[in-house]
C-alpha cells in the first residue's frame, strides 16, 4: 500500500544490556526476605548474570533491579564471581530479564561488538535512525556518529544516570533524543521520572532535536483492550510538553490487542494537540530566537499566523530549517521540500513537518512555482490565500537560510522580505 509520503526506519541497537541469563532449573519465586546467588556460570540453584564488569563494581548495599524493578534485590556479599542479595521485593525470576544497578557505577562500551555489526547492517540496507541506547557520555555518540559518518541520523537513548549529568553536552551531540522511561525509572526514582521528562523535552526544543517520549505509555493495553485514565493523561501530557514522538512497545510488539493502542494513542494526541491549553502551554516554552536562523523561523511562523496562511513552504538540503520551525510548533501545516530523499525520511520524525522530495528544487526560479505542487500535496488546491516560504541564498548550501517569501496560489506575483 502506498502512503504517498516518506516513511523513515529506525534501527535500535541493543547496547550494553544488562540482563540475567538462562537459568538451569527455569524461572522461580522469590518472596521478600529470601536469599539468592547471582553467579557468572550460573551454577546449580543460582541466577546467572553474565557480566564480569558487574561483579568488579558492585558493593554491598547496591541495589540490582530485575525486569524494570519489578524484582528488587539489595547485595550483602561480593566476591570476584558471586554475589549473595537479599530479596527485598519479590516476584518469579524469568530468563533474560533486564536489570539495572541504579548504586552502581559500571564500566560498560558505548557501543558493543554486536552493536557495531547491526549498525554496519542497518545502514548497509538504508534505516534512516539509528538509536544508541544506555547512552552515559558525549563521547559514546562522538564514537557512533565516526561510523556512521552521515548516512543516518543518529539517536541518544536517555536512559541512565549519568546522561542526565550531561545532558546538554547529549542532547548538543545526537540529531534526535528518546526518552527511554523504562530503564530511566529503574535508575532513577519513579517520582523524578516526569521532572526530568519535562527538563529533557525543553532542552531539545530548545537546541531544535527532535524528541521521542518511549515506553509504559499505555502498558496495561498488553492485556486489555483499553487504557487507564492515567496512561491517557501520560501520553496526553508529553504532547503539551512538545514532545515531537510518543511511542509504543510491548503494547504492540507482544501485546494481545496491538492494533488498538495504536488507535487510541493517536485519537489522544489528536484531542490534545485540538484542546485550546495545548497552544498556550507550548507558547510558554518557545525557544529563544537568538540565532539569525532561529529568527527567520520565528518571523516565518509570525507571519504565517498573521496572514492566516495554510501552509508553510520550507526548501531544505539538511532538514535543519524544518526542524526550527518544528521547534515552534506552527499551528500551519509546514511542508519540507528537498532533493535528497533519505533526508525527507529522516524528518518523518519531525513534528508538524511533512517531507516532500521533488528534484526540481533547485535555484530561486523554482521558488515561485514548487510551493502550489506542495500545496496540492497538502490539499490546498482550492485555496486564495498566500502561503509563506522559507529558504536561502545562496539556494541549496546548508546554513544560509535567510528569506522568507510570500507567495500567492492562485498567481506568480511574490511579495519578498530578507
């Protein structure tokens, strides 16, 4: 089925996952107060967890959270290959479960040999995202972005402890950012999950990055085919924030009902980007117009409201222009039109944007004319009204937006401001 539009893939690789092994006797109940033995062989009636780096960092008192802390285990003794934990909550011990060490300091790779081959693999069949998870310093991306060397956009996970130390320097680094909230909750405590997804949503509005709240965002639709009230509100609230993505995990990837989360998480943001609060709630954290681009996107939305145009007409070679006027989320539909089709896929990730390539955009002359094919792309066809277009000179070298342009529909005659 064609969608007649660009649709972007994205490739997540694994990272250093910390996970318990297979277990020799199957998965088994623990209760609170019971004693268990996390060994690296996993020999007879203990739980094998498969990472020496764990062993040499932990100490006693660190906690080991199993399955997004649905199990909670606190050390009492560490040896060399064998830890001794209390259980403190309890649960059945399944195989292959995450765990996460919020006390623990571990020297982990940013990128794993496993990583490196799935990367080389997604890019060598074209994935236009590629997500680096369990991302803990600037370097780790610096590191992905040397191989990826351009042909994808590249993703930072916020998902541990000591990203948000440097979050700016992150969020500077990746051309996109996930919220991770699962593995993030199990690091940090449950009630300074939301704080920081508001602070890392401002952050990325305010730096231009695109931004995916991810996980538990309707997780009792596993099982059921409706949510709670409080997995709406969720879901609803990082959509006033700003976030550009929401997205959906087990509920879709193992669920029993995968096809109605999907229903019911885009009739929520479609309710909430439609309620009157959503404007104003986002107007309160616009970014700062404090670059000459920035302000071009500023003015170009300005003006577009001003003269109630339907749309917004950007010409872009990098997506970057389109990304700032994401950023202050135009209540005009906003088309993005480039010559290079893996950057319209990448925008798909982009808020408000549609992506359209035509490879007629290619000097000034065209300037006039590509904007009434965009707008019969966006179903403008009948309308009188001008739309406002965005673009630079010299045209096609990224960097040197610098015009805004307003451009009837219905004639040729241009009004032009610089």
């Amino acid at each position: 089925m064609s969608v007649a539009r660009p649709v972007g893939i994205l490739q997540d690789l694994q990272g250093p996952k910390i996970r318990v092994g297979t277990l020799h006797d199957g998965p088994r109940q623990v209760e609170p107060g019971d004693r268990v033995v996390l060994t690296l062989d996993g020999a007879d009636g203990t739980i094998i967890l498969p990472h020496p780096e764990i062993f040499a960092a932990i100490a006693p008192s660190h906690q080991l959270l199993i399955d997004d802390g649905r199990i909670r285990l606190e050390a009492e003794e560490c040896q060399s290959s064998s830890i001794t934990a209390r259980v403190v909550a309890g649960g059945r011990t399944l195989e292959r479960k995450g765990v996460n060490l919020p006390d623990t300091v571990v020297d982990l790779p940013a990128l794993t040999a496993k990583d490196r081959v799935d990367l080389e693999f997604g890019l060598s069949v074209g994935v236009d995202w590629l997500a680096l998870s369990f991302v803990q310093q600037p370097k780790g991306l610096i590191q992905a972005k040397a191989l990826i060397q351009g042909r994808a956009g590249l993703i930072a996970k916020i998902e541990k402890p000591s990203a948000l130390d440097s979050l700016s320097e992150i969020v500077g680094e990746a051309d996109a950012v996930m919220i991770a909230r699962g593995d993030l909750g199990g690091e940090i405590t449950p009630e300074d999950v939301p704080g920081r997804q508001k602070e890392i949503i401002r952050l990325c509005r305010q730096l231009d990055r695109p931004v995916i709240v991810a996980t538990q965002m309707l997780e009792s639709m596993i099982t059921t085919p409706a949510p709670t009230r409080a997995e709406a509100s969720d879901v609803a609230t990082a959509v006033y924030d700003g976030a550009d993505a929401v997205m959906l995990s087990a509920e879709t990837a193992s669920g029993q009902f995968p096809v109605e989360p999907v229903a019911m998480m885009d009739r929520i943001i479609q309710r909430t980007e439609g309620h009157p609060f959503y404007a104003a709630s986002l107007s309160a954290t616009a970014p700062e117009a404090d670059t000459s681009n920035r302000a071009i996107a500023a003015a170009a939305v300005d003006l577009a409201n001003a003269l109630k145009a339907p749309a917004i007409v950007v010409f872009s070679s990098t997506g970057a222009s389109g990304r700032r006027i994401a950023s202050r989320r135009s209540p005009r539909p906003t088309a993005l039109l480039t010559t290079n089709t893996a950057i319209a896929r990448r925008m798909a990730l982009v808020w408000g944007i549609r992506p359209l390539v035509d490879a007629e955009v290619t000097n000034h002359d065209t300037v006039p004319i590509i904007p009434e094919k965009a707008a019969w792309q966006l179903g403008l066809q009948d309308s009188d009204h001008s739309i406002v277009v965005v673009c630079g000179f010299p045209f096609g070298v990224p960097g040197t937006t610098n015009r805004i342009r307003v451009i009837p529909l219905s004639a040729h005659e241009t009004t032009f401001a610089a």
